[in-house]
C-alpha cells in the first residue's frame, strides 16, 4: 500500500538556530514513527542546518523549489544538484504561492520535475484551483490543465518517482480546511486523471498529498479519505508538538 508521506513547508520562516531548535524538540518525538516519510523543507540556507539536524533520524530533508539548469549565469537561483549535494532529498514544485508570485508556470513546473529527477530528488508538485475557480464549477479543468502541462510529458518511470500534492489555493494559509469530503473528491479526480495517462497501477501507487489548514485536529478526518495519502502542511509544521501531532495522528 501507500506509505504516507508528511511534508513540512517551512515557506520563508525560521533561521539557522531556530532550525536547529525545533529538531532538538522534534526529532525524539517522531522517532518511532515508521508509518509515514517524514519530509522538513526550510529555506534554502537553512538546508545544511537542517541536514545536520536530521542526521542519524529518519527525517528527511527537501527544499521548496529548484531553478531547472543545471549551472549557469542566474543569479539567485539554485540548481538541483546543488541541492543533492547540501543534502536534500525531497523539493516542493509548483506551489501555489511560487505560481501567484513569481510567475510559475505549469511549463516551468515540468522542466523543474524533470531536472529535479535527474538529480535523484523526489519532486512534490503541487496543483489546485483558486477559490474563483471553485466557484466557476472549473475545479476539475485547472486540475487536468496543472497535470497536463506539468507532469503529463513524464515517462512511466519519472512518474514513478513523484509525489503529487492537492492544495486548494483558498484553503492556504486561510485557516479554512477543505472537508475532508471536498479533498476526497478532488483526490479522487486526480487519480482517475493519473490513471488515463499513466495507467491503473502507476496511478494505484501514487502519494497524493493534501495541503491547505492542514492541523492536529483535521488530519484524522482527512487521512480516513481513500485517496489522501499524506499532507503537505505549513503553518502547523513550525511548531514541533502541532506538527508531530499531525505526523502522528492515528
Ligand atoms: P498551510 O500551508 O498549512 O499554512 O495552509 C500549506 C502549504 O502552503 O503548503
């Protein structure tokens, strides 16, 4: 079956010191938790802090995006390899915040997976429909066009190495969960679409995340949805006792 994974996605909080003082805190307190993978991702310069500080747990490390060349004259971007070699094994793709503000593209999002991979780090690519598109009844449309343009043109054993995360724009950060019925269902949609392209069983064993207000106290219900298989949690990940709670919520 799916293994759950539960990803922290730090955004732009947290220094070096504060890295390492949530470890301390989290790390003893997850340390028997085999059920799930176990993902922190902080800030670029916070990778090595962070490595350090999982070193000998079973706590991963990813950052929160890629540039997709490998080297070259881009001033503030960070390659793949670059991030294998700080010690990442994991990278958020395509959230929903890098595509509001700094003009991420489902194109540019394939290109990132790809180079991603390359470098042998698991991509967690991130799609979902703002709360106007909800409301327009288009929430399937973006989700197959997000999927069409950032991971369709993945071979059968790319695909077998990505984990795919839903994230209702308006459920960010908002404080307002979807219901774990709403996140079931467009779960549910995401793996037929997976299935269509990739086929029954590469679909069948594909991590879907859910992300958005993600806490201690809805995980249960979201997780008991057959097609959740993990989260993608910010606000609620800062904080080693909420966000062991949530690794540990059966
Ligand atoms: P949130 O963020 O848990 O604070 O809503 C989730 C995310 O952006 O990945």
């Amino acid at each position: 079956m799916r293994k759950p994974v539960m990803a922290g996605n730090w955004k732009m909080y947290k220094t070096a010191g504060e890295t390492a003082a949530f470890f301390q805190k989290f790390g003893p307190v997850v340390a028997g938790s085999s059920h799930a993978e176990i993902v922190i991702c902080p800030a670029f310069v916070n990778v090595p802090a962070a490595v350090e500080a999982a070193r000998s747990t079973s706590i991963e490390v990813g950052a929160q995006d890629v540039f997709w060349l490998k080297e070259g004259a881009y001033t503030g971007e960070v390659s793949a390899p670059m991030l294998a070699a700080a010690g990442c094994k994991w990278v958020i793709i395509g959230h929903s915040e890098r595509r509001q503000y700094f003009g991420e593209t489902d194109e540019t999002v394939f290109k990132k997976t790809v180079a991603a991979l390359e470098a042998e780090l698991r991509p967690i690519v991130c799609v979902g429909e703002r709360l106007e598109e909800r409301e327009a009844g288009s929430t399937e449309t973006v989700l197959a066009t997000q999927c069409a343009g950032g991971i369709r043109g993945l071979s059968a054993e790319q695909f077998a190495r990505i984990v795919i995360a839903y994230e209702p724009v308006w459920a960010i950060g908002t404080g307002k969960t979807a219901t774990p019925e709403i996140a079931g269902a467009a779960h549910r949609f995401l793996r037929e679409y997976l299935q269509a392209r990739f086929g029954a069983e590469p679909a069948a064993a594909c991590r879907i995340l859910y992300g958005g207000s993600v806490k201690p106290d809805n995980i249960k219900g979201l997780m008991a949805q057959p097609d959740i298989d993990g989260a993608l949690v910010g606000g609620a990940s800062l904080d080693p006792a909420s966000f062991a709670a949530i690794v540990n919520f059966g």
